[in-house]
C-alpha cells in the first residue's frame, strides 16, 4: 500500500490497481496531492502488463469525491496567484483526458457525493457504477464557474437538452437517475457493493454486468419532454421564456434555480455546450483551460465560492445581478 500525502492510497491487488481518494472530512476532494498521485500512477498503469484494471473508490462512507477544492483555487486567486490556481486546474484536466484514453477498465464505485472534480474522475471511465445512495450534479454555475473536467464532452452528447438541463442548473442525479441520464453506466443496491468490491479485488470484472439491476425508464425520463421542450430552446433567455410559458411546479422550480445562481455563468455554460458538439473530449478540456484564465479573474468566481463554501451566507452578489443584464459581447470575449 502507498500512501500519497495521506490524501490518495494506492494499492494492487493481482491485476487491480485500486485508487482510494482519502480526505473524508472534505468529502473527498481533489487537492494537489491527489491529482498529481493519480495522474503518475495512470501513466504507470498504462504501460504495466501487470495492470489488467483499476478500481476508485472514495473513503468515509459520504461521497465518493464532492469535487475540486474549489476554496485552495480562491485562496490562489485572491493570493495573487492566477497562474499558479490555471496549472492546477490544467493538471487535473490533463488526468481526465488521461482517465479518457486509458486502454484498460477504469471501475468507479460511486456511493454518496460525486459532484465537480468527482465527476471528473469517474465520467470519462469506462465504467461508472452507482448505488441509491449516489448523488452526481455539476454545479458549477452556483459558484460563478462552468461545467469543466471535460463535462462539457459528456453533456453536450446526452440525449435530447438534458444536458443543457443539467450543467446550467446543476440538478442532481440520484441512484438510477444517473444512469438514465449517462453520468453513469452501471446500477449496483448498496448492501451488494462489498460482494461487487470482493469480486473485482479478485479479477472477476463480469460481475459488474452480472450484479448490476436493470434501470428501467423512470424519474429523468418521465421529464424529457418538458426538459427539451424548454432547455432545449437556443439559448438563455430563451430557456426562461420557454420556463415561463411552461407554467408547471416543475418549470417554476427550474426557474428559481436560474435566478439564483449566477447568471454570466449561464450564458457561458450554454456556449461551451454548443461548441462541445463538434469537439472531442481533449478538444472540450483544452476549451476548459482556455475558460478558466478568462473566468477565474471574473468577480463571480470567487464571490460565488465565499457565498456557498466560506461566508455560507447563500447570498452572491453576482456580476451582472440578473439574466437580463449579461451582454452577450462579454460572453464572447471569454472565449476569445
């Protein structure tokens, strides 16, 4: 066993190499240590014939990875040191696309929180497996930022406007959901997660498909006509409109989501999903590099981080306040 500055333990196991992402009082997070960590041993494992598959898992019981330490990345920008917050960002999207083109099954068992960074450790994956304890989101526009790690690959190639639905507001996909959805391939109840976790440590990677539970139509798409008929409308103010002639409890509730997080966020969200469409996933992560030195220096970044993780006041200040105000030519210039 290899310990990674306590926050990343590597272990093998026959043919498995297993990740366990060890910072359970930050629900996981990803900080330096861990990126890096992951990041040498993929490139190791890639070319061990030894390596026949790897196994992430998260410690403490409560999430899988709740994210990037989005608060390290304020203390960064406020510090002074926007290039220094750009490289450790860089670098953790350098692992995803890593993870994206790694030859061998990359197994995540994700059984609480996976949000942000945690999404990023697992999507690109080749299998994603979920119990009902299981919440993924992208909830970056809450914090001023975008849906990164390369989720704009994934989201943007969702069926019909879900993903439009799901990175602009960040919704939350419980158990099964997530795997209507696509964040994740694989339905596992939780009480057979240790037989599933045994089996695996022993090579038999079949048990995945064999203990997995079907996931029939449900809760996502039972809303998939008012999902596309509103998010899938072109663009941000035209969402809302669309929101607002929808008159249900639904739409209502989509709406409020819209008006409280940040609203230049929104608009860039919506273009970077447009643009992903016709980029590949390395393409979609180069975009996110690009974003994050235009972005990070924006005040919402780091006001929505005070709101939510610091102060946890839930009161942003954003800039512009409201949908109305954002000038497109600004949203432009982000891209540029």
């Amino acid at each position: 066993m290899e310990l990674l500055a306590e926050s990343l333990i590597v272990e093998r196991q026959g043919g498995i190499a297993r990740l366990r992402l060890n910072r359970p009082r930050a629900l996981n997070a990803l900080d330096p240590a861990m990126i890096h960590g992951i990041a040498r041993h993929l490139a190791e494992w890639r070319e061990d014939p030894g390596v026949t598959a790897v196994l992430v898992e998260g410690e403490g019981g409560r999430a899988f990875c709740a994210g990037g330490d989005v608060r390290h990345a304020r203390e960064m920008l406020l510090g002074g040191d926007g290039a220094g917050l750009v490289r450790f960002l860089a670098d953790e999207y350098a692992m995803n696309g890593d993870i994206g083109e790694f030859p061998k099954p990359w197994i995540s068992l994700i059984d609480g929180v996976c949000m942000g960074g945690g999404v990023g450790v697992s999507v690109h994956g080749s299998h994603r497996v979920v119990t009902e304890a299981a919440v993924l989101a992208m909830p970056e526009t809450t914090i001023g930022l975008f849906p990164d790690i390369g989720a704009s690959y994934v989201l943007s190639r969702m069926p019909g406007a879900l993903g439009f639905w799901l990175g602009l507001t960040g919704a939350r996909m419980r158990g099964a959901e997530a795997v209507e959805c696509g964040f994740a391939t694989h339905f596992v109840p939780r009480d057979d997660l240790p037989a599933l976790r045994e089996a695996l440590l022993g090579g038999d990677l079949a048990a995945i498909d064999r203990m997995a539970r079907p996931v029939p139509p449900g809760t996502v798409a039972a809303r998939r006509a008012e999902v596309d008929r509103c998010f899938g409308a072109g663009s941000v103010p035209a969402i809302v409109a669309a929101l607002e002639a929808e008159g249900t409890e639904w739409a209502a509730e989509q709406l409020a989501v819209l008006r409280r997080v940040s609203p230049t966020s929104l608009f860039v969200t919506h273009e970077m999903l447009r643009r992903a469409r016709h980029l590949d996933l390395r393409g979609c992560l180069a975009m996110d590099v690009a974003l994050v030195r235009t972005i990070t220096p924006y005040p919402d970044f780091a006001e929505g981080v005070r709101a939510l993780l610091v102060d946890k006041d839930n009161t942003p200040r954003w800039t512009p306040a409201r949908i109305e105000d954002v000038e497109p030519a600004r949203v432009e210039a982000f891209f540029a």
